[in-house]
C-alpha cells in the first residue's frame, strides 16, 4: 500500500511539472509572435525619437503696399500678423486710413495687404465706389490707389493692378490701354470712359 501511494504521488507530481512546462511553452511562443508596435512617424516627429526631425515651418511671403513708408515684399516667420507686415514695411504713412486694415489677422503666404489713404470729409469720394471726386476725371497716370478705387466697379485690387501696369508699361498712352489691366475688360471701360483721362 505504502508503494501505491508513493507511484501516485510521483505521478501527480510528474503530470503538475507537464501541466506547468506546458502552460511556460506557450506563453513564451505567444509572446514571440506578438510583433513590436510600430512608433508612427509623426508622433517621432513630434518628439523627436526615431531620427526623424521635425519639419521646420516655410516663412512667409507678403506683399505690403499703399499707404506705408517702403511698400515692397517681406519675408515674416509663420505665425505674424498683419501689424507685423506694417511695421516690416517702415509703418503707415500720415494719410493711411488704419480703421479698414484689420491689423490682428494672421499672415497668409502670398497674401497682399493693403493699406489704403483716409478720405479728408468734404473731398469729394467716399469709399463707396459711387464715383470720381467732382473736380473732373481721374487722371489715370497719377491717381492713387483711393482715387482709381472711387471709380465705380473698381475696387482695391483693381485700382492696384491699374497703378502696377503703369509702373511696367510707363503709363498710359490712352484710355483703351485699360482693356490691357487684368479684370477690366469692354463692358468696364466702357463704364469708364467718360470718368478717366490718361
């Protein structure tokens, strides 16, 4: 009897050892197949592990004109605002309207800011674009931004490119040089003719 006991007792001991070695197999396989986790670039990026730099940000490129000191190009960092162009630009002139420019706006690249001149009351114009002041036509050769932009269906981009056409092409010759502005076209300087003179 007490040899009975004995094999038994080996033999349960024996099957706990399998039961244990077996349960170690596998678990070490399922860990061994388990592949790593992959770090996404963008967050190696972010912080900087992996070998992958962050991507510096492009710095922006603006158009500053009208009414301020040295109108040209400038290149800001990311992140300024349409004050920052300004002062770039050597700050408005005495005639500058700064009510109209929103001066809090972010910077977009390529965005041209324009800085118009204040309209002295009793001068004639208003802002409205109802038409020239009522001294006679606009002088297409000398006229500012304020006085093409009064002219109706003109508006601030056009009254700029009508001024950078006559800064490329050494002014104008005669009205019909108009048709030559982008966005003006028959219809339009046929609504001008009679308001303008070169």
């Amino acid at each position: 009897m007490p040899s009975l006991d004995r094999r038994t007792l080996l033999l349960g001991l024996a099957a706990i050892l399998l039961l244990a070695a077996a349960v170690t197999f596998i678990r070490g396989r399922e860990g061994a197949a388990r592949p790593p986790v992959p770090v996404p670039a963008a967050a190696a990026a972010a912080d900087g592990a992996g070998g992958v730099a962050p991507v510096p940000e492009e710095p922006l490129i603006v158009y500053v004109t009208g009414a301020v000191e040295r109108p040209g190009v400038y290149q800001l960092e990311p992140g300024r605002r349409v004050i920052d162009a300004i002062e770039r630009a050597g700050g408005v002139t005495a005639k500058a309207d700064r009510v109209t420019v929103n001066l809090a706006a972010p910077l977009i690249d390529g965005q041209q800011i324009l800085v118009p001149e204040a309209y002295a009351p009793g001068a004639g114009a208003a802002p409205t674009g109802a038409g020239p002041a009522v001294g006679g036509p606009v002088h297409l050769n000398s006229a500012d931004v304020a006085a093409l932009d009064a002219l109706p269906g003109v508006g601030p981009a056009t009254a700029q490119r009508i001024i950078d056409w006559r800064d490329q092409n050494g002014g104008f010759q005669t009205i019909e040089d108009l048709e030559q502005v982008p966005g003006i076209g028959p219809a339009k300087l046929a609504a001008l003719r009679d308001l303008v003179t070169p």
